[in-house]
C-alpha cells in the first residue's frame, strides 16, 4: 500500500483502522504528542499558515504535496515504504534467510534500543531549534525551518508506531518517554549529546542541518537495511524526507560564505563585522564545532554493540549492497588507538569497527559539502577555503575522548589545548557577535544583512512568495 490515507485521525499507508488496539493506542498518545509541541515546538507560531509540503504517498517521484497549513493542524502520520515479499537479511549471522515481519525474540532489547535511540533524536532537535523562529533572516528560512521542524516531528511518530506495534507495554511506556525528556535539561536530558547543545542562532541551525542532519542520513541508511522489515521500510521513507534538511543546512552556510565575500570585495582590508557579515574564520569555528560534535554521534571506534547490532543483522553499513562480503567475519579495520597518550596503529575484527566504518562515510559525504563551500569562495575570487576537521578534533565520545588534538588531528598537550582552542572553536565573543546580528526580516523577497538571498524558491515559487502568513 503506497497511497497515504488521510480520511483517518492519524493518516497511514500502514491499514491502521484494521487493528483497532493499536489505532486506539497511538491516538491516546496523540494528544500528548501535540501538548509537546505546544509546549516546547516552535513558539508563537501556531496560528501562522505556513507553506509546507505534506507527504502524500510513499512512492520516490511525486510523493509532497504543498500548500499552506498552520503547523498544529500539520498531518502527521505512518508511512513505510512498500513492503517487498521476496526481501531477505542483507549481512550478519541471518544472511539470505527471509527479512523478520516479527521482532527475533532474542534480540528483542537491541532492537528496542536502537530503535528510541534514533527517535529521540528527532523531538530533540525540534526543542533545540524552538526559539529560531524569532530571528529568521527570511521568511523563506522560516518556512524552512518550520518545514525541517514538522518532518522530525513525523519521524518521531515513525518510531513511536514500531514501539507500540512491536514491543508491547515496554513500547509504550518508551513512547511516553520521548514525550518527557527535553533538549539540554541537566536532570532529563536527550541520549545523544549533540541533540543537548544549544542552537540559538541561525549559523548553528545551518551547520547542525548540514552535519548533524547527515548524521541522521547514515544511521537511517544503516537501519534502512536492517533484517527487520518495518524498521527498514520506515527508515528508507524518513530519507526521502531528510534529504531536504540537508539542503537546507549545505545551501544556508552557503549563502553566509557568499554574503560575507560580497562584503569582503566591497570593503578590501576592513573587519567584515564592521558592515554586519560574518566572518570567515568565524564560520570555520562553528563548522569545527558542529562537525566535531556530530561525529561524536557514530560512538566508540571499537564497539561490541555494532559488531552485535551487524551480526544479528539489526543495524548494517551504509549501502550494504556496495560490500562483497556481507558476513564481515574475517576481514579487519586498521585505525590509529589512542594509548598512553599516543597514537598507535592497530587493526580489530571488521565487525568491532562497524560504527568507524559508517563514520567512513560520513566524513566522506561531509568533504563533499565542504568542496561545496568552496567552490563558492572560488567563484567570489577569495583565498579563503574551508575545511573539515580530522575526526581526532574536539571529540567527547570514543578512544579520542581521552585527549586533546588540532584540526589536523596531532596530538597536543592540555596546556597547548586551552591556548589555543579559541583559534578552532567559537569563542564567547564570537557567539555574542552571531547572536547580535540574529534580527528577523519578515518583508518577502528580503534577507538579512549577513546572508545571501537563495537562488531559487521552494517549490519554484517566485522571490518574494509569501512562505508565512499570518
């Protein structure tokens, strides 16, 4: 079933009016769902009609639908892709057998665990990002912003529907949870630490929707071939929608670069903060920031948890069909360990590795995005270029934790560390700076002083389109 019914309380592709026990589930937990969002959602934007896109089917082509809807009023709801009844377990010990419809006893917990793990990633950024609104250079990234903020709301609810379908009363007291934890609170805080770092700014709403956003897009690729079929399915229809946020974060700090280029080529030899943009090595601060933090996300380079997730045939690599072997049992990843303060080169089973072997390619993916920025200051005629830390840089999580390294990732003294860090890392003056310029401009076809406007609109829509009214 691909087409999306919306004549229900919750629209589904999924035949949920044919199970009455979990329809009547998921709609007690509905209510609740939108008491967080209006409590801890974008604030003071509920009554506004937004210019959103709506998911109208699970097929590839032609699946949005857009049209103004005030967000509270937004069609939540349960799309999988289409089920395929020949698929089979891609890797690990099941390899070849037929793709679980039921959760495997024996892995009952990983599962479960994977699974709130992902989806408390995705209210978690929706409180991160609540405050954005009240500051947004345009009402194109408004509207943006909004529209990155209703689809992590429906990826909740794509977790939320795995939980109670498959696991029980356990599923909905996690259910329930998701709902309770927020974004930075010390006592209740989110799993994952990036999803509590603040983002109160418009270059960190940028930076985190082109690396922590790419984040999502490879655990979701690693889920979307899980042995378990509805995860898979559900994992593969949430990137069809992830894409956009991407775009939004690669083509925003885009637009700062080129903003702040102008100004350089107007103003030769001034202080770009003089004329309001920011500058360059400003935004490389808030690039090693985000970037550093989200690869913190992947977890320890030598983890017994993924070689469990890979051979139970829960989590696997990134584009598995790519590998030759899909069984990972007798080949081996050879990484660089911090030991004794230093650095050695040692190599552990490929399944120990497998979070390293995902973090492989995001940091490839993150190069793209990076040659991206650099093509820009190339077509402005500047020097300057861009680049993304070594994965050694600022890390909290894993063997690099332990120590402190440059952007190259050499290894430095605590001593030389506090120095220096202020040079890699937004300082507070740097942050009070960003902050400053964060005013919004609401005039459509209008951007603020320290950001380029976009080169085309959503959905072809023409420069000063009206994305929100009131």
């Amino acid at each position: 079933m691909t087409g999306i019914d919306y004549s229900q309380k919750i629209p589904n592709n999924v035949d949920l009016a044919s199970d009455k026990r979990l329809q009547r589930a998921l709609e007690a937990w509905q209510p609740n769902y939108l008491e967080w969002w209006n409590s801890v959602g974008p604030t003071d934007f509920n009554t506004k009609d937004v210019y959103l896109r709506t998911a109208i089917s699970a097929e590839k082509d032609g699946w949005a639908h857009f049209g103004y809807v005030k967000m509270p009023d937004y069609r939540w709801g349960i799309f999988l892709e289409p089920r395929d009844e020949k698929r089979t377990v891609g890797f690990g010990d099941h390899f070849g057998e037929p793709a679980w419809q039921q959760v495997p006893g024996e892995y009952r917990n990983w599962l479960r665990r994977l699974i709130v793990t992902q989806a408390d990633t995705e209210p978690a950024s929706v409180e991160q990002q609540r405050l954005l609104g009240h500051t947004a250079p345009s009402l194109y990234d408004l509207r943006n912003l909004f529209q990155v903020n209703v689809e992590e709301g429906r990826h909740l609810w794509a977790m939320v529907y795995l939980l109670h379908t498959y696991f029980g009363k356990d599923g909905r007291d996690e259910a329930e949870e998701l709902l309770q934890r927020r974004s930075g609170n010390p006592d209740h805080p989110r799993i994952l630490g990036t999803f509590n770092e603040p983002c109160t700014d418009w270059l960190s709403f940028f930076c985190f929707t082109m690396f922590t956003d790419r984040d999502g897009k490879f655990q979701l690729l690693a889920l979307a071939e899980s042995g378990f079929d509805p995860l898979a399915r559900t994992c593969r229809f949430m990137l069809t929608e992830e894409a956009h946020h991407m775009f939004v974060g690669q083509t925003g700090v885009a637009r700062v670069i080129e903003r702040t280029c102008q100004v350089m080529q107007a103003h030769p030899d001034k202080d770009v903060r003089d004329y309001g943009a920011i500058p360059l090595d400003v935004i490389q601060k808030y690039i090693n920031f985000w970037a550093s933090s989200s690869t913190d996300l992947y977890g320890a380079e030598i983890s017994s948890n993924s070689a469990n997730f890979f051979r139970s045939g829960l989590k696997g690599r990134a584009y598995e069909e790519r590998y030759d072997d899909h069984l990972a049992l007798e080949g081996s990843y050879a990484f660089e360990n911090l030991v004794d303060g230093q650095l050695v080169r040692e190599e552990v089973p490929l399944r120990n590795a497998m979070n390293e072997v995902l973090r492989d390619e995001y940091v490839k993916d993150n190069e793209k995005g990076i040659a991206y920025w650099n093509r820009v200051c190339e077509r402005m005629g500047n020097p300057f270029r861009f680049r993304l830390p070594q994965r050694r840089f600022h890390r909290k999580i894993g063997v690099y934790a332990g120590g402190h390294f440059d952007l190259d990732g050499n290894a430095l003294s605590q001593a030389e560390w506090e120095r220096r860090q202020g040079d890699w890392l937004p300082t507070a003056k740097d942050r009070a700076f960003v902050q400053g310029l964060m005013q919004p401009v609401t005039t459509p076809g209008k951007s603020a002083g320290w950001i380029a406007p976009p080169a085309k609109g959503v959905n072809d829509q023409p420069a000063d389109f009206l994305y929100v009214r009131a």
